[in-house]
C-alpha cells in the first residue's frame, strides 16, 4: 500500500516547481520595478537640486540645464528641464519612470520635481 502512495505522489515536485517559477518571476519583476522608481525618483529630484543651485548662482540657462542633466542616469529617457517659475531660482524637471526594462516607458507614468534657492 505504500508504494502506491509513491507513485501517487511522483512527478508533484515539479508540478509545484512549474507552479512556483511564474510567481518567482513576477515577485522579481516587481522588485525591479520598484529599485527602477525609486532610482528615477532620486535622480530626478537631485538633478532638480543642482540645476536650482546653479541657477541660484547666476549662471546662463545652458549651464543650470546641463547641471540638472548630469544627475540624470543615461537610462532615462524623455528628461524635460525647466524653469520653475518660481521667485527664487526655481528649476523643475520630469522624467518618465522605466517599465520594466530601463527603456520601456509609458506617457502616464512619469515623476516631476520642483527645486527652489534663494537667488544670491
């Protein structure tokens, strides 16, 4: 009676393995998915930190520009720098956040930071 118990039971590994991989892949994807917003989100707020500092020192629009966009990872697509309109030295910047792979995107999903320093 046992070793029909074992056979019974034959193959349910990978029954199980085959059922557990899908949910593997989607907790991973998932994880990815998070590590890319956050990143986007941090590097979007600090490119719009330093491009507001360098505005804040008087600098022409080129250079506050191309100091916000130095902090911006290559991997970031569709980057739009600009003036805040602020009183101060105001720069905003918007980035599409990746999904999935860094160059999937979509127009709905993306993040937008306003920095502002007193001008000097």
């Amino acid at each position: 009676m046992s070793a029909r118990a074992g056979e019974r039971e034959r193959g349910s590994l990978g029954v199980e393995l085959a059922a557990m991989v899908p949910l593997l892949m989607l907790v991973t994807l998932l994880i990815v998915q998070g590590m890319l917003a956050v990143t986007t989100i941090s590097a979007v707020q600090q490119a719009a930190r330093d491009g507001a500092r360098t505005m804040a020192a008087g600098e022409p629009r080129a250079v506050w520009e191309q100091a916000a966009l130095a902090q911006v990872p290559g991997w970031l697509t569709d980057v739009v720098v600009r003036d805040g309109g602020c009183a101060g030295a105001c720069v905003s910047v918007e980035a599409r956040v990746p999904i999935g792979l860094p160059s999937i995107t979509f127009d709905t999903v993306t993040v937008q930071r306003t920095a502002e320093f007193p001008r000097e």
